[in-house]
C-alpha cells in the first residue's frame, strides 16, 4: 500500500488598499472568473451610463405632457421621478462592483463618507471614478499572471524537452 502526499501551494493573492484607513480587498489573478467578472462589471456599468439619458429623457417627455394637460402641476414629482432613475442606477452599480469583488466594496471604498452618512449612496461619477483607478490595477495583477503562467510552463516543458550535452 502507498501512501501519497499532495502538497499545493495556494493562490496568490493581491491586495488592494481602498482607503486611508487601510481596508483592503483582495482577490486573485489565480480565481479563473476574477477578469471576467471585471469586464463583465465594466461593461454593463457603460451601458448602464449610455441608457440614463434615453431614461430621463422620457421622464421629462412624460412629464411635459403632464404639464400641457394640467396647468400649473408641481415640478417635485418629476425630480423625484429623475432621482428614482439615478438611484436605480447606483444601487445596479453597487450590485455590479460587490458582485466583482465580494460583498461590501463600495461601502469600503467610500468608508469616510458612509461614517458620516449611513445611508448614503455614491452616485454615477462615483462609481465611474471607482472604475477608472481600479481598471489600472486589474491590468497590472492580469499581465503579472500572464508572464508567472509563461514562465511555468517554460519550467514543466524543459523537463521533456532533450538536454543538449557538450562533449569535447
């Protein structure tokens, strides 16, 4: 009878600082899904952002029509109809970026202002800003996992490929 040992090392994981008061997140160029689920995030926030205008456009259509058949109607249900638009959108938003790197991001990422205003939700810049400096980050963690992944494999295929032997 054999007895065997299967010792693995485990994913490398990187860490991400999102804010002065070092909360982190970490995730792993080694999580199959980690890119995907990046891209995936990113671009469903563009369509995201390029269907608010059609959106509003239709709430003011709307209300505009209100307004031609009834004279002198209250301006405050239209802002709450846009705002009810921009709020979608930034609850999807918070979905999307908690969704790509684990319950609870967004709330780190914007910890400062969450302290002052538990109910706050960041708005469309926010998470666009969110976006723009993360997108920088995930390039660099991708490409340090390609070149480890190269130079693995180059690793396990000089161990089948001939050795070349000088003989004088």
């Amino acid at each position: 009878m054999g007895k065997y040992n299967l010792e693995l090392a485990g994913a490398e994981i990187d860490e991400i600082t999102l804010n002065r008061h070092g909360d982190k997140l970490e995730i792993s160029a080694d999580d199959a899904t980690i890119f995907d689920r990046f891209a995936d995030g990113y671009d469903r926030l563009v369509k995201m952002t390029e269907e608010v205008p059609d959106k509003l456009d239709a709430v003011e259509k709307e209300y505009a029509e209100k307004e031609s058949e009834e004279k002198g109607s209250s301006d405050i249900s239209k802002t709450v109809a846009i705002s009810k638009v921009r709020v979608a959108f930034c609850e999807d938003a918070v979905g999307i970026i908690d969704g790509i790197f684990g319950a609870g991001t967004v709330k780190k990422s914007f910890r400062d202002t969450y302290e002052s205003i538990p109910d706050f939700l960041p708005d469309e810049n926010m998470f666009l800003i969110f976006f723009e400096k993360m997108t920088p980050i995930m390039e660099d963690i991708f490409n340090r996992k390609l070149d480890r992944d190269k130079k693995a494999r180059r690793g396990r295929m000089m161990k089948y490929q001939p050795q070349r032997k000088d003989t004088k």
